[in-house]
C-alpha cells in the first residue's frame, strides 16, 4: 500500500460517520419524543412515540414502533412492538400512548411507557409508567405492570450508568424527578426526589454521561414557535444540576422531545418537528450532529431538512420583489408548510397545500393563513449590505405577525400585521436594518399566527446607512464586559428599542431579540452565549447602533 493510500484509509477510520438521512428521517408514519440507544449488537435503535392520523390532540397516540440503522442513513422499522390494547390496567379506551424510552439490563430490554389507567376526562391524574420487557431490543415485548409509588407524571427516562445501577426519571407540570431503580428495574429503590437547578422546565427529560459529567435535557415552556431543548450539568446523576442553556430552539412543532447519544464517535441530537404534515399534532423525528464545546457545554444544534428549488427556476434577486405565491418547489415539508391538506382559494399551483386566492384579474394572494405555517423562497442577495423589507399585507384581525428567517436563523423577530380594516384592503409594513450576506440564500417567511392575507415582499437596499459604530453613541449598554444580564438604556430624545440582535464579529446573526413592546429600557440575558466577543444591535425609532459586547464567565 503506499503511504498516500494508508494515510487515506487511517483518515476514514478515525472520521466518524456524518453522512445521515434527510430529516425527518422516519416518513411511513408520523413518530414524536424519540429516545435513541445503542445496544451490544452494534445498531443505534430509536424508541419514539406513534401520533395517529387524523390526530385529536395527543389522546390517540398508540402502537410504539421501534426503528433502528447501522449508518444513520438506511433505517428499518421494526415494526409495533406495543399498543395500548396489551396494557391490561391501562385506560379502557387506549390512545394515551407518550414519550417511552428503552433500557438494557442482564440480558432483558426494559420498556417504559407512559398510560394512564383513568377513562374519560380522568387520564391526566393517573398516568402510570408501565413496563414491558423483552429478550430482543425491538420485538416481543409483554407488558410486565407498572413502577408502583409515583405520581402522576409522564416521560419516563431510564439512564444506566457505567457502575450498572439504573435510575429512573420523569416529570410534568414543571416537576422533574429522579432516583435509584432496583436490581429488578421495576420498582423504586429508596424514593424519587425533584431534579434541582433546571430552568423553566416542562417534561421530556433525557439524561446521558459526557466526559464524566452527567447531562439532564429537557423541553421547556417557550410558547413562542414551540417548545426548545434545554440542559443543565452535574457531577452526580440526580444532581443538583447547574443550568447551562438551549441546545434546541423551536422547531415549529408546539412539544419538542430529545435524546442525546454518541454513535461511532459522533454525537447526535434527535428531536421532533411537524414540518412533513405542517400539523401540530402529526409530528416526525429528526437527528443531527451534536458537539461539544472545550468546556463541555453543548453548541446550539443546527437543525437541517431537505428544502425546495426556486419557482419557476432562477432565484428571486434582492433587491426586488417577491410575490408571495412563487414560493419554491419541492412540496410540503420542503418549500412549504401548511396544515391543510385542501387548497382553498384554488387559484394557482392548485394541487399544492398553499391556499392561493385571485384578488384582481391576475393577481393572487396567500390566504387561509394559519400559526406555525411557512413558505421559503430561494433569494439571490447582491450584495453584503442593510436592507429594509417590506411586507405587504391585509388583515380585518388584530395581532396577527410574521417573522423572517434566511438559512434557519431568524432575521426579523416578530413583524406586527396591523389590522387594515379588511381583507384585501393590503398595507406596506416595513421592517428596517436587515443586514444581508451576498449570495444565494433560502428566505422562509413564518407564519406567527394566522389571520391575514399576503400578496408580496419587496426588499430594498437601505439609501442612508444608520449604523453607528461606536460613535455618538446614545443608548447606555452596561454592564460590559457582562455575564449574565445586560441592560440597554435610551436616551430621552430616542426613547423606543424596536429590536436588539446579536452578531458574530463576522457579522453572523447569532440572535434576534425580541422587543416587541417598544420599552426604553430593556434586560437582555446573556446566560446562554459563549464566552467571547459579539456585536450588539440597537435598533431604534431613529438609529441602528452597533455596539461591541463582551461576554465573561468566571
Ligand atoms: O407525545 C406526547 C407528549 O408530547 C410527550 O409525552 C411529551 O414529551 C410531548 O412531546
């Protein structure tokens, strides 16, 4: 062999394997909460939840199917592996099926459900953990009972720890607990105690071991586009645990539910998002690579999917105008997310989910606008430069809003559609200093809520640069360097903050902060960024500041 060839082969044995599906990763059917494990046989299996469609909220969920792959690219399912109607003290009606996870002990597979044994209006007061076991990691599994001694919680996660004593964790209603399991891994060995140190927790908890620490994620209660992943850090499994921050923002599904593993020496983080039904409640589970920084806390996971191809086929130039219903091709989940099936409006590109009405002879419109749906288009930037967008909009409804992001990252925050007084009575709001890389981007326009209808976004390049680069400057940043919180103080003569943003020093959106309320006072939290340098962003009725802002730890 010679060197050149053996210093290729050394390289593909060291690189670890990042050549995944495309997310959401399972589509025969729709799967939510997956709690992923790698077993002796060498294979990474996935234990998520089944949502049944057509759904009614999460009360139909039923039927665990187990899938499994040994490249993170082919996956096979396994089939069900259990449904409500084995449960034989569970609920008369079944459904009611949530968040399980899977653990290995001497030779068996422990299964963990949550049901509850209540009918009715009763399930949410009497959830139980069953417990099914198997010899196989994905087939014949009997349900054995269920963890007597709790309460009525849901999520169950069973963390085996390097010693082999298992433990235990759920939660619900901003509660987390955890504790020791027996020998047996049906029963509780000593009590379970509250998980202590989380921040804004909701359920969904996940616990692995990284370097010798103990990792405790969760979903939190973040109304706004979704639940996001947090975690907080300790030196023991059942804490106290220090909050370290999110790892996963919102997905655009209202739950998120995630597990953490390390597979052929890289880490992943799955997840859940409702981007392949544009439903709430049809939800499919999605991975992508996750990595540590040097001290051990978790960069923000960038969660990726296929997208479309530009309508008809060049890119949109900005500047320039873009009619909302040449959103890209590719179909639902790719170019667009919409919850109905039907095209209402049935005016243009008819046999695609988004609802497109005819306003004037050859004019059209999105409308049937709904929270949560979205449409990019494939966007051609000329250059580096700020940009005012303007979104032109109807609404007969108050409090309707949209959103902006290029590539993933929200450039906008929220944009308010005022009620112009009818439907098709359209408004040009203007959304300034956005600053645009040149070059090919995906431009997604968000749908915050529903409630009004919109024919076109034009984006112009801004005449008079605002920006003020440490110069005359007016709003008081302090403290900084900061750690924690940073407060930003008008001046009287400039007294409304529209929005805050944080940049890279290569000028990267890292964080649109939402200011929504117009305040001439504001606390910005800091806990999550990295220690380091950023750009702070002011913009205000009269300027655009940057500022530099420094971010220490001690
Ligand atoms: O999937 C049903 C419930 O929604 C899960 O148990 C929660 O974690 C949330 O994802």
């Amino acid at each position: 062999m010679k060197a050149a060839s053996i210093v290729l082969v050394l390289f593909l044995c060291w690189m670890p394997i990042m050549a995944q599906t495309q997310n959401p990763f399972i589509r025969s059917i729709y799967t939510a909460d997956p709690s992923a494990h790698v077993w002796a046989d060498g294979r990474l299996y996935v234990y998520p939840s089944h949502d049944i469609d057509p759904p009614r909220g999460c009360d139909l969920m039923d039927k665990y199917h187990v899938f499994s792959t040994d490249d993170m690219v082919h996956w096979t399912d396994h089939g069900e592996i259990l449904g409500a109607a084995d449960v034989d003290w569970g609920r008369p009606e079944g459904g009611f099926m949530w968040a399980p996870d899977c653990a290995y002990k001497n030779g068996t597979y422990y299964f963990y459900f949550p049901h509850p044994t209540g009918s009715g209006d009763q399930w949410n007061s009497t959830w139980k953990i069953g417990v099914a076991t198997s010899s196989q990691p994905a087939a014949n599994f009997k349900v054995q009972g269920y963890i007597e001694g709790l309460k009525s919680m849901i999520d169950p996660c069973v963390f085996v720890d390097d010693d082999g004593q298992a433990y235990l964790y759920y939660g619900g209603g901003g509660q987390c607990e955890g504790g020791k399991l027996k020998d047996n891994m049906m029963e509780i060995d000593g009590g379970m105690k509250p998980m202590q140190g989380l921040q804004d927790f909701h359920e969904g908890t996940w616990v692995h071991k990284y370097n010798g620490k103990y990792y405790l994620s969760y979903a939190d209660n973040n109304p706004s586009g979704g639940n996001q992943l947090r975690y907080a850090v300790s030196n023991s499994p059942l804490g106290p645990w220090t909050y370290k921050g999110v790892y996963i923002k919102p997905t655009g599904s209202p739950t998120n539910h995630g597990s953490i593993i390390e597979y052929k020496g890289q880490s992943y983080a799955f997840y859940h998002n409702s981007i392949l039904s544009g439903n709430p409640w049809l939800r499919s589970i999605c991975v992508d690579p996750l990595f540590y920084n040097e001290d051990g806390t978790i960069q923000l996971i960038r969660q990726t999917r296929a997208h479309g191809t530009p309508y008809p086929e060049h890119a949109s130039p900005i500047p320039g105008t873009i009619e909302a219903e040449d959103y890209d091709l590719g179909g639902q989940g790719k170019a667009y997310s919409d919850s109905e099936v039907a095209n209402n409006g049935n005016a243009y590109r008819k046999d695609e989910g988004v609802d497109v009405e005819m306003n004037s002879p050859g004019n059209y419109n999105v409308g049937w606008t709904n929270g949560g749906e979205w449409m990019e288009y494939t966007v051609n930037v000329a250059e580096n430069s700020t940009y005012t967008i303007k979104t032109v909009a109807a609404s007969p409804n108050n409090n309707s809003s949209v959103r902006y992001k290029l590539d993933g990252n929200d450039i906008t925050g929220s944009v308010m559609i005022p009620n112009t007084g009818g439907w098709q009575n359209y408004r040009t709001i203007p959304t300034k200093g956005i600053s645009l890389d040149a070059g090919t981007h995906i431009l997604q326009l968000f749908e915050e809520t529903g409630g009004f209808n919109i024919d076109k976004i034009t984006i112009e390049k801004e005449a008079v640069i605002t920006s003020v680069f440490e110069t005359h400057i007016t709003h008081q940043v302090y403290p900084n360097p900061a750690s924690t919180e940073v407060t930003i103080e008008s001046p009287e003569q400039d007294p409304f903050i529209l929005r805050t943003a944080i940049f890279d020093m290569r000028g990267r959106v890292i964080e649109i902060l939402d200011n929504r309320t117009n305040k001439d006072r504001i606390l910005l939290d800091v806990s999550r960024f990295n220690p380091g340098c950023y750009l702070l962003k002011i913009y205000s009725e009269n300027t655009v500041q940057v500022r530099k802002l420094i971010i220490t730890r001690n």
